[in-house]
C-alpha cells in the first residue's frame, strides 16, 4: 500500500517567509510524528499526535514552530519567520495507535535563503 | 539526558563479508530499539527492531543484538551486498507516555566491491 507521503519534496524560501509542510500517513495510521534532520545528523522530534489527544509539543524548538492535523490524518507543519538555521530535512512518520515500528517518508528538504 | 550514540561514523566492507554497526545508549530505563536505514534523499527505512526482554532477533539476513548490561546494541548485516550502503541508525524509545525516537546521529556504510 501507499507509504507516508510529504510535500513538497523541496522548499526553498528567503529568511522571513512563512513555509507550510505537509504530510499525509499511512491509511490507518492514527499516530503522526514529525522529526527535523539537520545535514549529517540524526532525527530530532518536533510533535507527535495520536488520536484526538492533545500532541506531545515538547520537542518544538521555538514559538515560530507549530503543528495542526486535521480529521485524524494530514498534517501540516508551520514555521513563521523562518531562519537560516531552520534549514534541514522534516521528515513525517506514522504508526499504528503509537505503537512501533514508525514508518517515514521521503521528507522535505527545506533552505532558507 | 538521554542520548543515543554510534561508535564509528563510518564503515567499509568488502562485498560478501559480514558487517556489524555498533550502538550505546544511556537511558537504563529504555525498553525499545529500532535500526533504520537511510539512502541518499530518501527517509529512513525501518530494518528491525527488540524490546528490553530479549538479547537477540533476527531477521532477513540481518540480527540485532542487544546487551542491556553495557547498554549497547548492534546491528550484524550477513553477506553485505551493494544494496546495503546506506547510513544506518540505532534510536531509542523509552517506557512511558513518550512515543517519540531518540537517535543517534548514524553510521554510513559503504559496500567495496
């Protein structure tokens, strides 16, 4: 079956603008996670949901970060005003009820110019 | 805090032969570990995974073993073929509430023909 789906696939936007990054689970999967990867690094979590339970926000960096899903399944990822250090890949992931394994997708690859 | 950690950011193995990635991790209270693999461009692919109450699983020409004495885990790929060359990464997900991966920051493999 289809996997999680991200778009766009690239971003590429001056220091300031606002970006909005998507991401579409796995059919069936009620948890959602977004992860943010900088160059040669591992994966740092941002947000995870599950449900309709409040999201775990813990992992957001800053206040210009926030997160929605609507209807239990996309998800959009917001950054306001964005930096230059706000480049990396953001990468979705889903599961079942928040149970492992996570499954990814491809991942945006955002630069901020 | 937690964190999670590779021995070697890279490592070169002759086609055929057997590989073996290495983790530590510090959390004594994590109960699950997951390898994934990383392409160029792509997400991460989950490879497999164990709970705190085994010490071995094996998979399709892969086994992870893990020592909760020494909080270490590795990966032991068999037969190492081209395919294999990628960056692979240990995370851990602790007991509790939280649902979210901690990883280490990868070893990229690369597969000498």
């Amino acid at each position: 079956g289809a996997g999680v789906s991200q778009s766009p696939s690239n971003k590429v936007t001056e220091k300031g603008k606002d970006v909005e990054l998507r991401c579409d689970p796995i059919s069936g999967h009620t948890a959602l996670y977004w992860y943010r990867q900088s160059l040669g690094q591992g994966l740092e979590f941002l947000i995870y949901f599950q449900g309709n339970s409040a999201p775990d926000k813990s992992g957001l960096p800053s206040d210009r970060f926030s997160a929605e899903r609507t209807g239990g399944s996309v998800s959009t990822l917001t950054i306001q005003r964005t930096q230059q250090e706000d480049s990396a890949v953001y990468l979705c992931a889903s599961s079942i009820r928040g149970e492992q394994p996570q499954h990814f997708g491809d991942g945006t690859r955002l630069s901020i110019l | 805090g937690e964190s999670v950690g590779l021995h070697l950011p890279t490592l070169s193995v002759q086609e055929g032969d057997n590989s073996i990635i290495n983790c530590a991790y510090s959390n004594s209270a994590s109960d699950y570990f997951i390898w994934y693999k990383q392409e160029s461009g792509k997400g991460p692919q989950f490879i497999i995974d164990i709970r705190s109450n085994m010490d071995k699983r094996q998979g399709q020409r892969v086994t992870v073993l893990l020592n909760k004495t020494v909080k270490h885990l590795s990966l032991q790929i068999a037969a190492t073929q081209p395919g294999d060359s990628a960056v692979y990464f240990c995370a851990d997900g602790a007991s509790g509430s939280a649902r979210q991966l901690t990883f280490g920051s990868g070893t990229q493999l690369t597969v000498l023909p």
